[in-house]
C-alpha cells in the first residue's frame, strides 16, 4: 500500500472513532455489579446495563458499561445481586385488584370492637355514596365466635352502606342504611339459594347468606372514576413492589381503560398496560380502525377477551366427559357461545379488524371448540401474525396440543391456580384427565408458547409465586413437597422466559421488551435472592429489591422492609 492510501485510511479511522466518541451521550443510568440474567440467547449473562432514556443502551461486563458514564449518570450497584427482566403479567383484572387493595380489611380483626372500629374508621374518609365493601372477616377468631349483626356497625356508619364479606365469599353483613337501599324487610322471603338470617322478632340481623346477597349486589352503584382512580393508583404501588412492569389486563371495563388513559397522560403509569375488553363490544374497538396492540409503549389497546366456559373451582368448566364426582355434570359453555354462530361471527369480525383475540376456555370441550373456531377463522381469512390466546387453558384434550401448536396459539396460563386446584382436581375429574391439567411441560414439549401471569386479584400478583408453583407444584396444602404431577414442572429458565419473552410474545411486544438487549425499554427487576442457586422451595420467599420501567426506578426497598 502506498503512504498516502495509509494516511487517507488512517485518516478515516482517526475521525470515526472521533465520530464515535463525540457522538455517543451519557448514560442517565448504569446498573453495575449486577448477577444479570438477560433472557436474551445471544448475550445470556452479565453484569451491567447502561440506559439512555427509557431505553436499554448497553449490556456487558461492569467495567465496558462505564464507557458509557457521564457526569450526570445515575449509578446503582446491584451488590452482585440477581437482575431480571421485569416480569409481565400476561392476565389479571388490575382494577378488582386495586379496588380489593382499597377496601376495608377485617380478615385479622380479632374481636367484634375491633372489626367496628376499622368500619367506623373506614367510614370518616368514604366519600357520600360510596359504599365500604371487601372485608374478608372471619367470626370463628372472636371470643365467642357469634356472628355480627348490623346493630354492631349502624350507629358508627349512619350515613354510609356497609357490606362485608365474611372470608369464604358465602355470607356478608349489612348495615341498616345497606339493607334499606336494597329493600330488604322482615316481609322479604329467602331467595332460592339465600338465607336472610333473622332475629326472634323475625326482622334481618344483616347477615346475607349466598343468593340473598344477590339482593344486595343488584343495587350496590359501579365505582366511581374518583374509586377507580384510587384503585389503579394503588393497584400501580402494588405491581411496582412485586417487580412486575408490565401487566395485560382482561376484560376491564371501558371506564377502567379512561383511568389508565389519564393515569398516561399525567405520566404516572409505573406499569404498562395492555387492556383487552369484552368481545361483545368488538365493534366500538373496530369502528375507529384500532388494531391489536394498538397504542404507546405504556397503554395499548386493540385486544378482545372471550368467554367459552366456566371454572372448575364451581364445575362449570366445559368437558367431553362428565364430572368424576358429578355424574350429571360436564360443565356449562358461557352465554357468549350460545348460540355458536354467535361466538364464530364476533370472532370472524374481530379478527377482520384485526383485534387480537383472546378466549378463556378451563374445560377441555370448551378449549377444542375454541380451536375449531380459531381454525375456522384460518380458513376463511389465511394466514397472519395473529397470536390468539386461550387464557387459562386447564384441562387439555391429549389429542388437541398438536391443533394448539399448528395453530399457533398461545398458552396464557397461571400457574398459581395449579398449586391451588391441585388440592382437590383430581376428585373432580379422576386419574386420567388430570394428566393433561396445568400442563405446562407437554406445551413446551409441543412447541406452544406459553405465557405467564396470576389472573390477580382471583390469585395472588406475586411473580415469586408463579415461578414456585411453575417450577415446584407444590401443593399449598403442602401433600405434594415433590411437586403434583412432577412429570409437568419446568425448569426455572424456562419458567422466567415464559414470564418475560413469552408475556411480551402474547401481547406483539417481543420486539421491545421481554429482555435485556439494547434497544428495548429499560425494564427489570433486581431481587432479593439469586433464584437460580437457592433451593427452589425458598423462591417463594424471595422479594424484590428494586424495580425499574423506562430506566425509572418505580419501587426501592427501604431498609427493613
Ligand atoms: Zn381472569
């Protein structure tokens, strides 16, 4: 080569990495000394993530991310702790959860004072026309364990309805204000299914029990947008301690969505929400254009929740084959599916404008009769990116995995439900069946993608515990240290994809988030414990250390906590 060809590339060189050194900006944040676990195959592991903005910059070893520090650059040290991608949450109902949050709290109210007390404090800050509700309170840890009667409460809240429930769900107690709203008189006759407990002068003591509160919940009013405002706000400090930065909320009410709106706008999501409502409303998403995922990278739209059976906790869950401990039974498919057509036409619609679709199906009829319907949709409309979902996805038909993966469909599951039903689903559908429940292994094993969530406030939000259900499935009343059904636990990596990558996946977000890879949103989650190496049973102990979205820091630990 000829001096002046190596000048002019030296030259070249020379200015480019000038380019580079003057072109590159701070970091806002470094995280260093981080035990990373990326969930990204090309760069499994690390130590540090550099952030500009709300996006990931840089991963690498501690000492190549501190080319990226500035003088205004936020520095964490993770003390060699376990860094994750934050968790997704792919189903729950956000603002139940929220609103339970909110609600008076009686469950550990150990005296009949003490359970008039917290309802009379509850009352001081209950706006006018709100009712106190939630309460779980339980009777049986009072000396003498009577059960209250609205003669406790009514001079404390005159002016407020008060309606707790007891902690099973199957009675509640009303104050007299709560009672006279809903009509209820010595002359009212016990509903079918309901008890109104009287008094020996046959007048109500306030205790309704099962379908008598019925009576009651046809006049208690939807919250106010002040409540649910209050709810999400809470619901939102709840999601950040636990780590989870992103959730996919199930058929939420459109007054729900105009909170999350708001909340957006004010710049206060500390979470991001991906809302699905009810099918039956498909067309006021369509009219307007909107499309699955539709929205900012902290509120979209652009799904749809469908119903096709029931639960198996109430043996509703739709099967082929009757109920082991209910001969006459196979379970009920849900009102949407009644008429069929009906359910293939909204889905047919839906999926012409595009809207992704997701459908709870529990029972194993109900999961092939949703198959057939999303493979209807294939044939009249070819093929697309669609990434339906079957949400909760119990109880599998053996024959149906393959239609599930040819389908593409995906696995929502919750795999908290699983350590929870595993008490008592094998009483109600026998040996055979119960080896295609909670089947997350046999998924995997078909290629379907799975993705992670709790189905809060129906079960805990806590991620920790869906990965120990995931990994463990150990039974909560703990007859099954070794896990039931072993044969379908998964491996912790795999648990921790399904709860980052695989949510992202079932909500069209994989290409920003699910991982720590530059250019994705910062968002992740340091913990307490490094889940890889502690004893899998201790996972459900582990807590969380800090949680950032955006490369925000939305939740610290403070000491002691
Ligand atoms: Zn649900």
């Amino acid at each position: 080569m000829k001096p002046n060809v190596i000048n002019a590339l030296l030259l070249i060189i020379l200015s480019a990495l000038a380019l580079c050194a003057q072109e590159r900006p701070a970091a806002d944040l470094i995280v260093t000394n981080a035990k990373i676990y990326t969930v990204d195959k090309n760069q499994p592991k690390a130590e540090a993530v550099a952030v500009l903005g709300e996006r990931i910059v840089g991963v690498g070893t501690s000492a190549a991310m501190d080319a990226w520090r500035g003088p205004e650059t936020r520095m964490i040290d993770a003390g060699g702790k376990l860094l994750l991608p934050g968790f997704n949450d792919a189903h729950l109902h956000f603002i139940s959860g929220g609103l339970q949050l909110d609600s008076v709290k009686l469950n550990d109210a150990g005296s009949p004072e003490e359970f008039a007390r917290r309802i009379a404090e509850r009352a001081k800050i209950t706006r006018r026309g709100e009712w106190i509700l939630g309460g779980d309170w339980d009777e049986t840890k009072w000396n003498p364990a009577q059960l209250p009667t609205r003669d406790l409460i009514d001079s404390i809240a005159p002016k407020t309805p008060v309606f707790v429930g007891r902690y099973d769900g199957h009675m509640a107690l009303a104050n007299s204000l709560a009672l006279k709203l809903a009509g209820i008189t010595s002359k009212t006759p016990d509903p079918a299914g309901g008890v109104i407990l009287r008094d020996p002068q046959g007048n109500p003591t306030g205790i309704l029990k099962d379908a008598a509160m019925d009576l009651m919940f046809k006049v208690i009013p939807p919250p106010s947008h002040q409540r649910r405002l209050r709810a999400a706000k809470r619901a939102l400090a709840y999601a950040a301690s636990l780590g989870v930065t992103s959730i996919q909320d199930m058929n939420p009410e459109y007054a729900d969505v105009q909170v999350y709106s708001e909340l957006a706008d004010l710049g206060q999501l500390t979470t991001r929400i991906y809302a699905a409502p009810l099918i039956t409303g498909w067309h006021d998403q369509a009219k307007i254009g909107v499309r699955r995922a539709f929205g900012s990278p902290f509120l979209r739209i652009g799904g749809v929740k469908a119903y096709a059976d029931g639960s198996l906790g109430s043996s509703t869950a739709y099967f082929f084959q009757p109920y082991t401990d209910d001969p006459q039974n196979r379970g009920l498919l849900s009102s949407e599916m009644q008429p069929l057509n009906a359910m293939r036409e909204r889905i047919m619609k839906s999926d012409d404008a595009a809207l992704q679709i997701c459908t709870h199906a529990i029972g194993d009829e109900a999961i092939s009769i949703t198959l057939d319907l999303y493979s209807d949709v294939l044939k009249a409309h070819g093929p697309a990116d669609r990434r339906w979902r079957i949400e909760h996805a119990q109880h599998m038909a053996a024959k149906d995995f393959d239609r599930f993966a040819q389908l593409k469909v995906i696995a929502s599951v919750q795999p908290y439900h699983a350590i929870d039903d595993g008490r008592w689903a094998e009483k109600r559908i026998g040996s055979e069946r119960i080896k295609t429940t909670y089947a997350f292994r046999t998924f995997l094993d078909h290629n379907v993608r799975l993705a992670f969530g709790t189905d809060w406030d129906v079960a805990p939000l806590n991620p920790l515990l869906t990965i120990y259900a995931a990994v463990t499935r150990a039974t909560l009343d703990g007859k099954n240290p070794d896990g039931w059904l072993p044969e379908q636990k998964l491996k912790l990596p795999e648990a921790v994809e399904a709860y980052t990558m695989g949510s992202a996946y079932a909500e069209f977000q994989d290409a920003v988030k699910g991982s720590i890879t530059p250019g994705k949103l910062a968002d992740m989650v340091i913990l307490s414990d490094d889940i890889f190496t502690i004893d899998p049973k201790l996972i459900r102990n582990v807590t969380v250390e800090r949680t950032i979205v955006g490369g925000k820091v939305v939740f610290e630990k403070t000491p002691g906590q």
